[in-house]
C-alpha cells in the first residue's frame, strides 16, 4: 500500500523528524509496509533494546552503539526536536520535546547537543530543577523515562512528568497525562506504546547539592556503614544509611587483598543566591590532561584484565587511545587554536603510547601477570581515604548529583546487569554477594566493581520499583549494578556467562527481585524469564493488553522485546 511522503533517510542510517507530523508519517507508513520503528535517544541502554531487530550482528548488543540496522526497517533519533516551551514559567511547568537531552553529551554523534540547549541548564537558568538524576545526564528526557532510569534515592524520584505526548502504532497523536488510566504504563514504555514527542513537566525549585566521599575498607571496624549486619546507634545498617540520606552511592570492589567500599553521599539545600554561593564540584575524574590520562591508563589496565589475546587487546586499546587524544584536542582548541592543539593532542599521546608498549605487549602475552597485579594496582586508581580528609563538594546539582559525567563513555565504557531488591532485604542479599565473592573468588568477583544505592518506589507497572503501597515493594529496593567493562570479551548475559551467577544466587535463595530493562537482562531461557517478569510484575499483563491495543500492527515490538517479555515471537 502506498503511503504518504516520509521524509528521507539520512546517511548515517537514521531518520530525522524534525516535527510530530514527520513523526506520524514515519509510524504510518511502516504499519502500512509491515516494519519495525525504534527511536535512539542517547543510547546508553544496549543496543538490542534500543533499535530494530539487528541484521547480520550490528548492531552489537552494546551500550553507545550508534550505526543503527542496515535494511528497511525505520531508526529514528530525535535530534531535530529538542525545543523547550514554558507553559507557566511562574509556575514551574514546562514542556519539552524528546530529542531534549538532561545535559550535553560530549560525543554526540548529530553534533547538535550543547550545555545551553540542555534541559537541565535551561531550567536553571530560570530557577527551576527536577528532582533526581542518574550518574549521567547525557539521555533524552524521552530515553530517561522509557527505561524507568533512576538515580540514587529512597527520598527523591523523576516525579515530575505530569504528561507525554505520544503517537502511537496507527499514526494517532494524544496526550497521556498524570491521573489517565494509561499514564502509569507510559511512565516506563520501552518505547512499545508509541513514540513520545514531548513530555510536560511540574518542576520544583532550584536547590545545590552538598556532600563528601570516602574510601574504606569493607570491615565493620573502618567502615562509616554496617555493610553486612543490622548496624546500631553509631553505625547504621546500610538499609539505615539509604533511608537517612538524600543522595548517596557505594562502590563496591569486592576483590582479595583489594576489599573496599567508595561511599558518595549528598542533601540538598535550596538555591543560595549566585554571589553568596562557592561551587566545588564533585568530579570523578578532573577535566583535564591529567583526568584523562587516568582513563586511559585504566583503560588499557581493564581491557588487559577482560581479554586473554593480543588480538582482542590491540584493536581495543587502540580505539582507547584515539579516544584520549580526541578529548584532549577538545581541551586545548579554545586555548591554543585548533591547529596547535590537534598537533600537541597527537604528539602527547605518541609519546604515552611508546612509553606504554613494551608493558600492553607483556600483560597481553602473559595476561596472568596483570592479574597477579591486581591487588597492587587497584589502590593506585581507587586508594583509601585519609582518616578525617574526605573529598569534600557542594556545586549546583545539575552539575556534580550526577557523579559519573566526567567519565569517558568509551574509555571507561561501563555496562551493567542493574538488580532491584526491597531494600528489607539489604543484609541478606550483601552477605549471599559476598559469601559467593569468598567462595567463587575472582570468577565472582571480577575485575570491576559493584554499585549499590537506593531507589523509590514507583507506580509505572514496568518499573523494577513497582508497588501498588500494600507489597513488600512499598518501602523502595536497593540496587545492585554489576559492572561489566565494555572492552571485556564475550557477552555477560548469556547462559554461563558472568551474569548468570549473580541472577542465580538470589533465585536460588528466594530473595524477590527485578530488573533495569535497559540494561543486560538474561539472554536465555526466555520462556523462563518471561513467566519470571510476569510472577514478579503484577501489572505486566496489563500492559501487554495495552501495548497490543496501542501498536495492532506491531511496528514497536521488536524480536528482542517479544523474547523478553512473553518468552517467544509472534511469528
């Protein structure tokens, strides 16, 4: 059947609407041509849940893949659409439309995100915020709540979506606002019941952010947090210690000989006027020369630990240090020229690169030798805190309460298998982690770290924090990201592969849990999965009804999302 006019493909493979009406064209005609339609936000979800269906492996099931699927199926990336409107400027309600971005990403592929046309900056610059944020600002608004992201609270959520806007699978555009029976599903859609076009938000009142961090060993002696027990008066449970503060993160690295715990920590005060206020910001890594050469020596020391061929080793590494030098061009052009600073950028990294290669080839060869280092090399990158020296910040919170801007997505390219549990099972599920961490060694263990922080609970009937106030969800979860360095080889979600150990230790214990959708979910025994979400989401069901009633033609639903979430496809 013949369609409307849609507007051209680019040539990097996407499609580039850069209003509703090229939206719904697009979602039109590939009902009416039997294909899929996927929209890319920032894609730091991996890349199976984000686009179509892949074609002949690409693209990989990675995070920050850009090349989307060759073939007809439609990729869409929203940069063309990232207007801000003030509706009640007064008021704090504001509409923005999907291909906005919460910051600026410093490798955006379209080139168009910059810290000015950023959400987050914008409504700063009026005197409002929104309530939490995850350790990046580089998602859409749009991507940010499709996959239910979350930062680390029991005390704050992203509460203040009162509406989307959204065309769904028959080219039909409507509102979807808070208190609509629809608007809970929509809350986390994977993008399965439309399109988003813009989101309407009630914002609160601009606040800084003041906090510190420490490193420590994981005893119960050094460590501020009863990591593994019920915790007293002077020292609270880790339950205790979520509960009571605003914001706040660990990180947890549980190796031997390495054993510790970074601690992040964070209240809010409301906005001091901009003369009587200091800014120290958190960064975890300096905007500098020297910060990045710190991630490209960790770098090159983690893809070392992931890989056991020269092979696999050369090609990463490599990648790496284009990357390094890439980020200090962007340095130095505003201070030195473009030229001076391309020519310097190239030199400087030459020069880390001979002085790196004998040792790259010998931990290559003998790859048992680095992790024989490990314990020695660890304190290095992450050393213990000094007793009453923390690392001490206050800054505006777009900028330091998400801790993990300042890291380099390719260089320090992290993924993750992020699980929810109620956080009335805190103690429990540390000490299974760390039982199997003794017993498994580093098989277990790894070569990177664990993150564990809080999240609310939520009303979204996908969300892994979904309570409806009377189960054992309502009191919000602790979470557990287990970390996974993306120059590692192979894949962790496989059977048998990293992953599964952690999944499994907690099924076989019957500690309840659920899973970020945007992040590694297991890639096998779906069917088994499958009734696995349906027992632990009660309202899963429902949204399946839904999905089908909102997509007849099942443009959005991916082989990826149909394995996931039923156990099966539909053809």
């Amino acid at each position: 059947m013949a369609s409307s006019h849609i507007i051209a493909r680019g040539t990097d493979g996407y499609y580039h609407p850069e209003n509703e009406d090229d939206v719904i064209a697009l979602v039109k005609y590939a009902a009416e041509n039997a294909l899929q339609v996927r929209v890319r936000g920032a894609g730091h979800s991996v890349g199976w849940s984000i686009f179509t269906d892949p074609v002949d492996g690409r693209p990989q099931n990675m995070i920050c893949e850009t090349e989307p699927p060759v073939g007809p199926n439609i990729n869409i990336a929203l940069d063309q659409m990232y207007a801000l409107d003030w509706i009640d400027e007064a008021g704090g309600i504001a509409e923005a439309e999907a291909g906005i971005h919460l910051g600026k990403v410093p490798d955006d592929p379209f080139g168009v995100s910059t810290q000015e046309n950023s959400l987050l900056y914008q409504l700063y610059q009026k005197g409002w915020a929104i309530n939490d944020l995850g350790g990046i600002t580089h998602q859409t608004i749009s991507g940010f709540t499709a996959t239910g992201s979350a930062g680390g609270s029991l005390t704050y959520s992203l509460d203040n979506v009162i509406a989307f806007r959204v065309v769904d699978g028959t080219g039909n555009i409507t509102w979807v606002e808070k208190g609509d029976a629809e608007f809970d599903a929509m809350s986390l859609s994977l993008g399965l019941l439309g399109i988003v076009t813009k989101v309407r938000l009630k914002l609160a009142p601009m606040y800084n952010i003041y906090g510190q961090e420490v490193t420590t060993s994981i005893t119960k002696t050094d460590c501020p947090i009863d990591l593994f027990g019920p915790g007293d008066a002077t020292q609270p449970s880790m339950r205790r210690f979520f509960e009571m503060t605003p914001y706040s993160r660990m990180m947890w690295w549980p190796q031997k000989k390495t054993e510790r715990v970074v601690i992040w920590q964070a209240v809010r005060n409301p906005a001091a006027q901009p003369e009587a206020f200091m800014p120290a910001p958190y960064q975890e890594f300096t905007p500098d020369l020297g910060g990045q050469a710190e991630q490209l020596l960790a770098s090159i020391f983690f893809t070392t630990l992931g890989n056991n061929s020269i092979f696999q080793e050369m090609p990463k590494i490599g990648r790496n240090f284009k990357q390094f030098r890439s980020n200090v061009a962007k340095l130095w052009s505003d201070k030195i020229g473009g030229f001076l600073a391309s020519f310097l950028s190239w030199l400087i990294t030459v020069v880390i690169g001979i002085i790196m290669m004998i040792p790259i080839i010998i931990f290559a060869l003998f790859p048992s030798i680095i992790r024989a280092l490990f314990p020695y090399a660890l304190p290095i990158f992450q050393p213990m805190t000094k007793p009453g020296k923390p690392t001490m910040f206050q800054d505006y919170y777009w900028r330091s309460l998400c801790m993990d801007n300042t890291a380099d997505d390719v260089m320090m390219g992290t993924e993750f298998t992020e699980i929810w549990i109620p956080i009335q099972h805190s103690e429990r599920a540390m000490n299974l982690l760390n039982d199997m961490f003794d017993t498994a060694g580093s098989p277990a263990t790894g070569y990177y770290a664990t993150e564990v922080y809080g999240g609310a609970p939520s009303s979204a009937w996908l969300h892994p924090a979904y309570t409806d106030g009377s189960d054992e969800y309502c009191h919000g979860c602790v979470r557990f990201d287990v970390f996974w360095y993306r120059n590692n080889d192979s894949d962790p979600n496989l059977k048998h592969a990293f992953f599964q150990q952690y999944w499994n230790v907690f099924l076989d214990n019957n500690v309840p849990f659920r899973l970020h959708w945007g992040k590694f979910v297991p890639g096998y025994d779906f069917p088994f999965w499958a009734r696995y979400y349906q027992d632990n989401l009660p309202k899963l069901a429902n949204f399946l009804t839904l999905r089908a009633a909102r997509d007849p033609h099942n443009i959005f639903f991916t082989e990826y999302w149909q394995l996931r979430l039923m156990g099966r496809t539909l053809s």
